[in-house]
C-alpha cells in the first residue's frame, strides 16, 4: 500500500485526463470529483476508476468533451441529455438544474439518459444539501449490469444506488445517505480485486449462482447479490424505475443490451415551512439520535456522513492510501498516453 497526497493525485488524474483528450476544465472537475471521493474513503468511486474512464474514452463510450443539454423541460421538470460526457459534469448540470427549479417551484425533478458513471452519488445530494435543499439522486439500470435480482441468477439489474441528502445549520450535518442496493458497490470488488484480497460471504455469487469469496468469480461470470434479500431487491427494482424507464424509456434488446439512467428530485423545505424552523427541527433530529447509548463495541453513534468526513480529516493529514495495483495502473495508462512518469510517479 503506497501513501500519496490528494495534491499529487490531482495532478496525475489531470494529465492522464488531459492527454486523453478531456478539455482542462472538465479534466479539474472530474479529477477533483475522484480525489474528494478517495478523501472520503469511498475508494471504490475514486481515483481507481481512472483507468476505467480512459479506457471508455478509447472505445468511444465517452466523450471527454461534451457537455449535457436540456430536451425536454417543464417548470418543474427536465430531461438531460448526458451526451456521453462524463458522467460527473452531466450530474452537475442535472442536480444545479433540479435546485433552480426547485428554488422557484419547491419541488423539481430531472432525468438523465445517456449517462456515464457519475462517480459518488452522495456528492451530488451534498451539493443539494449545501443549498438548503433536501434531495434524493437515484442510478438504475435493467437489463445488464453486475446484480442478481431476488431468488435469481445472473447479471439483470445494475447495483443501483440511492443517495439522499438532508441540509441542517447545526454542526452534525447535513446529514448524506448514500448506500447501493447490492450488499457493496461493485468498485468495493475492484479495490479487493487490486489488495488481492477475498471479499466476505453475501457479496457476490459464481455464475451458476453459488456463494464464493473469491472476487475472480464475480469477473468470470457472477453477480452481486442485493442487500438484505428481498428488500434490496425492491429497491433496486425503484431504482430501475427510476432511473432506467422515467429517463429512457428504452426496452432491452440486440440494439440496446441495458437501459441505464439516472434521476434527481429536489425539494425546497420554504415549500413546507421556514428554512430556519426546518433546519432547527432537523437539528433536533440528529442531536436526539446521536444522544443515543452506544451499544456494546460502538464508542458513539454517527450521523451518515459524519464517517466520511472524518475520514476526509485524517487522509489530508495523513496521506492517502492507495494499494499498488491501483498505482500500477495509473502508470500504464500515463504511459499508453504518452505522459512523463519522472516527476508524477517517482516515489
């Protein structure tokens, strides 16, 4: 496991981004997208998926210059077209949309279709949430993707996340939620898959639907298993919903082997009340819970998000870790671009 600051990984995500053809601009909003993501400890969605994206940027799955457009809009509503750019600037525009609206109407919603990876979905809820809004971002996807549905095998659903967001003025907030309706992400099979590491039982099955810890059976044909059975389940199914039928309304088939999107809702609590009165109560919400006795094992209780931000603490302070495969990918692709390893990977 190597120790590197989220400054050196910055400027090695920037010129990996930049030599692949990503506009400067674009490549700082992503890069800065994947390096908070790897602060917070959610290692799966950060600076990992760099090889990933210049390797959907080869295949033409992404363009690194494009930018989102409106194509359909309402006062309250909005499809995004995502125009195959990267999937954090289409987000960014989707949710600062959603807030306008929401601003003026209370309540807004918008759907992005042609969507890629958008990174940590919690990002986008904070970014609500730091505008005094409540908000709810949803990724679903049908019809291929790395998920068994319920009492099945095989890969038919996407993992499916949620995230929800919750502004307050105190200092435990706001509080973000931001979960997939697998037991763990797929990237949490990456970051195993680079340690080189089995992952616990529940995860992921083989492709004849047994239990295995061997993450190799997962990228040889396996699926992720939702989390708490049927439940994630039924969420995922929400998810797809959501985020695949409302944004694309696609059908799977030869032409279209899986129908993916994502989906944004914001709501402006001044539809409902002051902001201050609701802030004040949501305060109250997480001092009540957090004044719970912390059971056997547990030194305190958290508020979802308060894990992450102590985590962002102690790697700017510390360092971040990042395990070798990882880095060693991040040199062989710098390298098939043509970037001078001396001053970016000499350690």
């Amino acid at each position: 496991m190597l120790t590197v600051t989220a400054d050196r990984l910055r400027t090695i995500g920037h010129r990996i981004f930049t030599s692949a053809g990503t506009p400067s601009d674009i490549a700082n909003h992503v890069v800065d997208s994947l390096v908070e993501t790897t602060l917070l400890g959610h290692d799966s969605h950060g600076v990992i998926r760099i090889p990933s994206y210049v390797a959907a940027i080869k295949q033409g799955q992404l363009l690194p210059a494009a930018q989102p457009a409106i194509t359909r809009e309402t006062a309250t509503t909005a499809l995004v077209d995502g125009n195959l750019a990267f999937g954090q600037i289409a987000a960014t525009f989707a949710t600062d949309l959603a807030i306008a609206k929401a601003r003026a109407a209370h309540l807004a919603a918008a759907s992005i279709l042609r969507c890629n990876h958008i990174g940590r979905l919690g990002e986008y809820a904070e970014r609500a949430a730091r505008a005094g809004m409540l908000s709810m971002i949803v990724f679903g996807a049908f019809g291929a993707g790395g998920a068994a549905p319920f009492g099945g095998a095989g890969r038919v659903l996407g993992t499916n996340p949620f995230a929800f967001g919750v502004p307050s003025s105190g200092s435990h907030g706001p509080m973000i939620a931001d979960f997939a309706t697998t037991t763990v992400a797929e990237g949490k099979l990456r970051v195993a898959r680079a340690k080189k590491k089995p992952v616990p039982q529940g995860w992921i099955v083989d492709k004849q639907g047994n239990p295995t810890t061997n993450v190799e059976d997962y990228y040889s044909g396996g699926s992720l298993l939702p989390f708490g059975g049927h439940k994630g389940y039924a969420l995922s199914m929400v998810a797809a919903a959501l985020g695949g039928s409302l944004a694309t309304g696609g059908i799977p088939g030869p032409d279209l082997p899986g129908v993916r999107g994502t989906f944004v809702l914001v709501i402006n609590p001044e539809g409902f009340r002051p902001f201050q009165e609701f802030a004040a109560s949501a305060d109250a919400l997480f001092e009540t819970v957090k004044a719970a006795p912390p059971a056997s094992g547990s030194s305190e209780v958290l508020i979802p998000g308060e894990p992450e931000r102590r985590e962002r603490a102690k790697r700017l302070a510390e360092g971040v870790p990042v395990p070798e495969e990882t880095w060693n990918q991040l040199e062989v692709v710098a390298a098939e671009l043509g970037v001078s390893s001396t001053c970016m990977f000499a350690l």
